[in-house]
DNA sequence: GTCTATATAGGGATAGAC
DNA sequence: GTCTATCCCTATATAGAC
C-alpha cells in the first residue's frame, strides 16, 4: 500500500506546502479563524488554486489529522492493545513520549482545535480509523481497574501531554533526548514502576 | 465594591442564563462555530436582544473568562507570589485541584477554546488582568530552576489539567473528595513531597 | 496547476418600533 | 427588554479561461 494521506494525491509537492502553512496558521490562530484565502497568499498563489489540492477547507485539516495518525499514532497501536497492566500502560506511555517529542506541532495543532477535530470525527466516523481517543477514555472508565489506578494512567498521560504541549514551547531550549528521560521518570513516579 | 463581572450590569437575570448557554455551546461546539442566533434560540428570544446584554459576541466569550479570573483564578494569587520551591509549587497545585473540582465546566471551556481566548487576550493587553499563564510560562521557563525540577511542575500541573479537563468526562461518577485526594496524592508523587 | 470572476450563504452588528 | 428588518462584510466554494 502507498502512503497517500487520505484522498488521491495529486501534485504532492505543493500540497504538502499547504499543509505546512495551514499546520502554522491552524496553530497560532485557529481553524476557524483561518482562511483560505491567508495561506494562499502565503505560498504566493490564490485562494482558488487550494481547491485544486484539496475538495474542501476542512479537507486539509483531515489531512493534517491523518499525518498524526499515520506516523505518529500507528505506534501507539500495539502497546495499547492489550489489557493494560501498569507496566503495559508505561511502555505505552514511553511510546507517546518520543511520539509527542517527534511530532510536536502537530499535537500543539490537536489540542488547540479540539472543537473543529471533534467536528471532522462525528462527520466522518464511518472511515478508517477507530479513534485512539475512545480506547483512551475506555481504559479510564474501566470499572474493573481500581480508581486509584485509573488516576495514575489518566494523570501520568496528562502529565506528558500537559507538559509538552498544554504548556506551550518552554523547555524548547532543551534536547529531546534530555526530555526524554525527564518524561520518563515521571512517568515511573505516576506508575510506580521502577525506574 | 460588587460583583460585576466586566462591565456594567443591566438584567442581571437574564444575562446570566445567557453565559450559561453560552458556556454550554462554546465547549461543545466551539466559539466560533456557535452563532449568536443558536444561543438566542436556546433561550427562546432573538439574535437582537443579546445585544442588549453584551455589546459584541467577544464580550460573552470574555465574560465567561471572567468567571474563571474571578472565583477561580482569584484563589490562586497567593500560592503564586512568592519564588517557588517545590512545597510552595505542591500548595499552588492542591489549591489548583480545588479550582478544578469546583469549576470545571469553565476550566473545560477554556481548554477546548485556547485559540480564541488567546486572541482575546492579545487584543485586550492593557486590561485588568495580568495573566496567570504568564506567569506559569515564567516559572516554568526559570532559567536559575533546574531542569528536572522545572520538568516536575509542569508534569504536575498537566497531570491535573490532563487528568480532570483533557480527558473529558470520566471520573464523572466519582466524588469530588475521592478525586481530591487521589490528585494530591500524584502531585506528591511527582514532586516528590511527603505525603 | 493557477488565474479571475462570481455565486451563495451566514454571521455579527445596528436602527428603530413596541 | 425584546422584536423585525436590514446592512455589511467575509468566507467557502464553483465556473470557466489560460
């Protein structure tokens, strides 16, 4: 299988510049409040050569969605599948570290426009991805597990995504590899697991 | 001096059922995507009469902000002030658990809504407020801090805004107390403070 | 693949009656 | 305090030329 994002590809080149300028501009002002016509001027075209890449203007936000979900989410997909122990659900979660450290922007896309992203996924809820987000709030119902272990997996992932990405781009100055192992040990400390 | 929330009161009654409708509609579908028309038909009058209570739709939007500064953010000031060493920041947070637990709805909208509220913020700089996620960004960002410590509050930070507003609604069956105290709990595991 | 021009719709906001 | 009617603007999206 190719790598096409989400709908037949077309010029490729150009099409990922959209997506870049519109991943920037999504980002510091919203989807909403974004136009078309302010990315076109960007990369020096107009408005109407956009509808030539992409059917739509939410289009190019599901496209951006599904970059996420592509190389980033597909990771996450084993180590969340199973039923989750506190170990599993570290080793799960060392795996969200290095995806979030990898694919910032485009978490920091996420979670500024979670209102048009949940939009897109009621619209489109037929297509092909089941949704990490509703096996996460499953594994935090689960009524089997213990509140106090629930807690732990909801704040430990809270703490990852609250601290590189709710928080903005402190720790910018900072190598992953450094994060990486902050993160970590958090993590360890949330879980309980040994370190 | 009164309560009044930003600018001059007028019904009062009224008014209020407006913010509630309003703060229902933004954290569903989003600020931009909610139309002044949905919230008026909510209420069972017209578009126009909104105007009499709020000058422009931004000002609902900042009312409800203000909400969140008043009783919510108010709270907060103290714990803040003074240079933060690690049982200083642990006191911030429990007071921060509290605000959570009490006022989530509010804590839920400005989540789901960052991208306007920041806008809000820009345009409106000169005004009364000074800004609590300034000041998290500058501790945060405190260069004589060491890493790892910085690390920790801002894991401990997203861990409750993760763990009670990004994950949405579960633990929706749990009391406030028992959340209370399982939240404090992980903030002393992650700043490692005596139980 | 990109352009100009245009269709169409909806939203915020105001005026003025009641 | 709430209404109807209207203004005005901006945005998405389309048609058709180049």
């Amino acid at each position: 299988m190719s790598t096409s994002p989400s709908l037949e590809r077309t010029s490729g080149d150009t099409r990922d510049r959209i997506l870049d300028i519109a991943l920037e501009l999504f980002t510091v002002k919203g989807y909403e409040k974004t136009s078309l016509r302010e990315i076109a001027e960007r990369l020096g075209f107009s408005k109407a050569a956009i509808y030539y890449h992409f059917k739509s203007k939410e289009d190019i936000l599901f496209a951006l969605h599904m970059r996420l979900h592509a190389f980033g989410l597909g990771a996450l997909d084993g180590p969340l599948s199973t039923n989750n122990s506190p170990t599993e659900w570290t080793a799960f979660l060392y795996q969200l570290i290095d995806q979030v450290l990898e694919h910032r922007a485009l978490f920091i896309l996420h979670e500024r426009n979670r209102a048009a992203l949940d939009a897109l996924h009621n619209e489109r809820h037929g297509a092909e991805h089941d949704d990490l987000e509703a096996r996460l709030q499953a594994a935090f119902s689960d009524q089997k597990v213990k509140l106090e272990d629930r807690v732990r997996m909801a704040s430990a992932f809270g703490a990852i995504l609250g601290g590189l990405v709710l928080v903005g781009n402190v720790f910018a100055d900072t190598s992953s590899d450094d994060l990486r192992a902050q993160f970590r040990m958090i993590v360890n400390d949330i879980m309980r697991t040994g370190a």
